[in-house]
C-alpha cells in the first residue's frame, strides 16, 4: 500500500524539484522584491496624486482670479 503511494507522489516530487532548479531562489526573491518595490511606489503615487492635483487646482485658481477672492473663500486654505 506505501509502495503505490509512493509511486503515486514520486512524478509530483520529480516536477516540484525541476520547478524549483528552474526557479532559483534568488530569482525568486528578486522578483518579489521588485513586486513590492513597483506595489509601495504605485500607493505612494496614488496617495500623492490627490494631494498634487488639489494643489494644482489652487494654484489654477490663484493665477486666473483675484488673490483676495481666493484667500476669503478659503477653498484651498
């Protein structure tokens, strides 16, 4: 009976060690570094966007209207 189980779970092995000599661990963690570096720089991108695009707009409306309409509406203050 351990015999046909392990006859049964031998070609996994077999796949799982050639998956693992074709994958190097290095590269693996390499990757998953750089997943993470392109995952922190796109939050830190979108939480940046609203804050730049915000400020963007308040220098919009301090360029094209008066500076004391601005100022009392306090829209961007």
């Amino acid at each position: 009976m351990s015999r046909s189980v392990t006859s049964l779970y031998w070609p996994s092995f077999c796949v799982l060690q050639t998956f693992l000599r074709l994958f190097d661990v290095t590269i693996v963690s390499r990757m998953i570094s750089l997943l993470y570096f392109l995952m922190s720089s796109l939050a830190f991108f979108l939480m940046v966007l609203p804050i730049s695009a915000y400020s963007i707009h308040c220098l919009l409306l301090l360029f094209f209207s008066s500076d004391l309409f601005v100022l009392s509406s306090g829209s961007c203050w």
